[in-house]
C-alpha cells in the first residue's frame, strides 16, 4: 500500500570520525554494500511520496553511492546537526504529513518494522513516535526517558546523561516516525546546547512533550535491527550479521552451506536447489548458481553464472565468466572475464584462462594459459600449453577447432588457427595455422648420440678429482662431519 503523506529523511550528511578514516561513514560496506544503500533500499517499498537523502560529508561520492536508486539528494553544509539536518531537508518535503527519519549508519532495519512503526504513530495519533531497543550495553547511546508507561519524556544523549539516568538501558534509535505540523515548530527552540555545538534532533522530544504532544516510542522486536556502526567492531558485528542473513535465506531455498559461519556470500547472489557450499567459499557480486552445483573449499566467484551441475573445486577464483552445464573448474584454476566453458568442458589445475570459450566436452586439465582463444568442441590441450596472445603491444586471437589434440609445452603464438582434428606435436612452437586434420610439428630434431653419457662422466670425474679420485672423496666425506 502507498504511503503517499509520508516521505522518508535519511541522514547521511555526518562524517563519523570514531572510524577513524577517509571514507565517509555512511560510505563503508557491510554486508557487500555500502551502508547507505542498505537503508535506502529498505525504504523503497513503504512506496512513500518521496525518499530524501541528506548529504554533506564527502557529499559527491554519497550521492553516487545512492544515484541509481529512487532517492532526491539534499545538501547540509555544513553539518550542525542531526536536527539541523532535518531544518535544511525542510523544503524538500513538501506537504507530507508524515516523515520517518533514519540515520545512514543504521543498516540492519528491516521495511516491515518501518511498517510497524508507521500504523504505530497513525494508530496513536502522535506526534512522534520513536523506534527503541532495550539493550544489555546501551552506552554511547541516546536514552529515552520515559514519562508513563506510554509516552516518553524525552532523549538525553550519553554524554548529557545525569548520574541516576545512566541505568537507563532503553536506547533510541534514531529511527523515528514524526508528524511535520508539530515538528518545526517544537525544531525552531532546540538550541545548540552540547559541547559540540550542535541542533540535535533528539531535543525535540522534550519539546514537543513540553507543549503537551503526545510521544510514543515502539520497542524494535529484534534489537540487533538498530545497531548503529559507529566504529570498526559495530560495522565488523553488523557484516556478519548481514552474511547470516543472506546464508539463512539460501538454506531456506535448499542450499547446502557446511561450516556456514565461514562462507561470505553478497547480497545478489542467487543459488538453485541442492547446491552445496563448502567451507571458506565466498560468492560474490551477481553470482549466479543453477542447480546441484558444488562449490568446494576455498574458492571465490564473483559475477559469474553457472549452469547446473556445475563443480568448482578447491580454491578456484573465477571472475566474469559463464559456466554452462556439467563444467568442471580446478582445483587452483584461475578463470579470468569473458571465460565460457561450454557444456561439460573442463578446466584443471593451475589454469588460467581470459576472454577464452572452451567448446563442449573440450579439456584444458593442467598448468596452461588460454587467452584471447576459442576452441571447438571436444579438444584435448596438453599440459603446459600456452596461448602467446600478446606481442608487447596488442593483443591476438588464437582459435582451434574441434577435435584437436595438443601436445604437451606447445606455445601457439597468436594470431593462429588450427584446424579441426588437426594434431600439434608435444613442444611445438606453433607460428603458421595448421590445416585440418594435418599434424603441426615445430620443434628440432632428436639426435641420440650412443655411449656418450657414460665418457662424459668420467671425463668429468677425472677434471675434477685429478688422479686419486678416491682419496679426495674421503676427504670430501669428512669435511661433511
Ligand atoms: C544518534 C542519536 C542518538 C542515538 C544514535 C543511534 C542524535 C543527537 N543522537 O547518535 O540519540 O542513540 O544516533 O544510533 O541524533 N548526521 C547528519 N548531519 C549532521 C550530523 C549527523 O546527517 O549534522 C547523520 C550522520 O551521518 C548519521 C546520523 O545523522 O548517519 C546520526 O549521526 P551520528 O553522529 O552517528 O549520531 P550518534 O552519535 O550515533
Ligand atoms: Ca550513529
């Protein structure tokens, strides 16, 4: 259901200097996301009139990180203040009626406690209404003060807390439902009164309870939904709480996960039934897994697209590639971008590939470099084989056919063709294309030359020990000691 009275302020203008880094706070991922896009994300489907971010701390690289989805940019320069921030978001919202504020820095929310807290301030007809947790630790947090059982009294911030109110462990979230027409006003005698000098929000509370305003605040079912990532360790715990997620959402689609605390997986990746998942996997980006796939221990796919059946085996990374039904890959395989390995083709150990489509049922089981290549169908290349597709200034296309065999150490120096089942003579270095069905060779020939080993030894052994051979290997022996 639309919520057409209501838009949504995200605040995202702060720069969150208990990180201690460069990158604005909002900016740092969890989760295989920026924080900020988590929470825009999970406001989209409130379908409100309009979804305001407010930025102001590496303002540019913020609006970028939110620029693809449904959100208008503000601007607060520079940042007084989380109530500030909403003072100069004022224009932009319009007639709603209704707006929930949240903070970028709180990733973990979920659209349906935002569903909650909305009919919650509807229903009561209230003011403000305010998301809170009861936490075992709540330092560091605001604290709501409450005045009955219902209505709350006001929020006072950790470094304002009187001695007495320390106990309180009822934390605010920073996620709150607020009705406008009462609002500003209530904003407009908020006084920067703290020592950073900043206007902040969660004095309105007090002034609105003081003009007799009805404030409610709605505990969070979950109270691991509101963790703020002030610092590393909260944006370490809200990561794994994100991958967690994500690995109980694919169990529930029927993925096998073993060792599942290990296993990272981002939040577009999808998997069909029965496939398995081993430990220390991660997939990453847009990855993509049919049915019965196994992905074994240790290997990292990101952005790539497997059909079913597919076996990754241990430690593989395959980037940007396409994996077709009943392919094989590793172990210690490396697939490059534009790698695809055409049904039941297999790609073995210490492989590399880039920009190579390996045929149907073709193989490349061990130690090679194809790149810039296209193989037919049910091609054998030896081990060690090697594609030289690049002469220091440009980049060349080899292309085998179907049926080929390649003998093992082949170099096929770029551009080249062979045709189909053609065969390469094992260490050719292959520079002219080879006509199908014919045999390349492009090595010297073998001399064998009979006896020489055997005088060339002791020729050696005389050079080197003189006329008493034995005497100095004595010598040799007890130098050893
Ligand atoms: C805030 C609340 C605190 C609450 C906690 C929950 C205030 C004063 N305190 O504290 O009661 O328990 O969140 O996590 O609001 N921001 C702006 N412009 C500014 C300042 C901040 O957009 O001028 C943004 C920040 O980018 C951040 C959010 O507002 O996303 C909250 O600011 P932050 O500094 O993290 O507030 P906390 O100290 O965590
Ligand atoms: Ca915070």
């Amino acid at each position: 259901m639309p919520n057409k009275d209501v838009v949504i302020v995200i605040l995202a203008a702060g720069r969150g200097t208990r990180l201690k880094s460069s990158l604005a706070k909002v900016l740092h991922p969890a989760g295989g996301r920026p924080l900020i896009e988590h929470v825009v994300r999970c406001c989209a489907p409130l379908k409100p009139k309009r979804i305001v971010t407010v930025v102001g701390h590496q303002a540019e690289q913020v609006t970028a990180a939110v620029e693809s989805l449904e959100t208008q940019i503000v601007l607060q320069q520079p940042q007084n203040g989380t109530g500030h921030a909403m003072l100069v978001a004022k224009r932009a919202l319009g007639n709603a009626k209704i707006a929930i504020v949240l903070p970028g820095d709180a990733p973990l929310i979920r659209t349906e406690t935002l569903k909650s807290l909305l009919a919650t301030h509807r229903t009561g007809n209230a003011a403000a209404t305010i998301l809170t947790a009861v936490l075992a630790d709540p330092s560091g947090y605001g604290r709501i003060v409450r005045k009955t059982e219902t209505q709350v009294g006001a929020i006072v911030e950790d470094s304002q807390l009187a001695p007495e109110q320390r106990e309180l462990n009822e934390i605010n979230s920073s996620i709150y439902s607020f009705t406008l027409a009462t609002l500003w006003p209530a904003l407009s005698h908020v006084k920067p009164n703290n020592k950073h000098r900043e206007i902040y929000l969660t004095d309105a509370i007090a002034a609105l309870t003081s003009k007799g305003e009805s404030v409610l605040a709605q505990i969070a079912p979950d109270s691991r939904e509101v963790l703020g990532c002030n610092t590393r360790a909260d944006l370490a715990e809200v990561d794994r709480i994100f991958r967690e997620r994500k690995r109980e959402e694919l169990m529930a689609a029927g993925v096998t996960i073993q060792l599942p605390e290990t296993v990272l997986i981002d939040p577009e990746v999808s998997a069909g039934e029965d496939c398995t998942i081993e430990p220390g996997v991660q997939l990453l980006g847009k990855t993509k897994l049919g049915e019965r796939c196994v992905i074994q221990t240790g290997s990292v796919l990101l952005n790539a697209i497997l059909d079913d059946e597919v076996t990754v085996k241990p430690h593989s990374l395959i980037e940007e590639s396409r994996l077709e039904d009943g392919t094989t890959v590793g172990p210690f395989a490396r697939l490059r971008v534009g790698t695809h390995l055409k049904a039941g083709a297999r790609v073995g150990n210490f492989v590399e590939t880039k920009k190579a489509v390996i045929g149907e049922g073709s193989k490349v089981p061990h130690l090679s470099y194809i790149g810039d290549a296209r193989l037919g169908s049910k091609t054998n290349i030896g081990a060690g084989t090697i594609t030289c597709n690049y002469d220091g200034v440009n980049k060349h296309q080899t292309t085998i056919g179907s049926r080929v065999f390649v003998g093992s150490d082949s170099v096929l120096i770029a551009p080249v063709k062979i045709g189909d089942g053609a065969y390469i003579a094992a260490g050719s270095a292959i520079t002219k294309n080879v006509p199908t069905e014919s045999l390349g060779v492009a090595r010297s020939y073998q001399i064998n030359k009979k006896g020489w080993a055997g005088k060339k030894r002791r020729e050696l052994a005389a050079a080197a020990h003189g006329k008493s051979p034995k005497k100095k290997s004595r010598k040799k022996r007890g130098k050893r000691r």
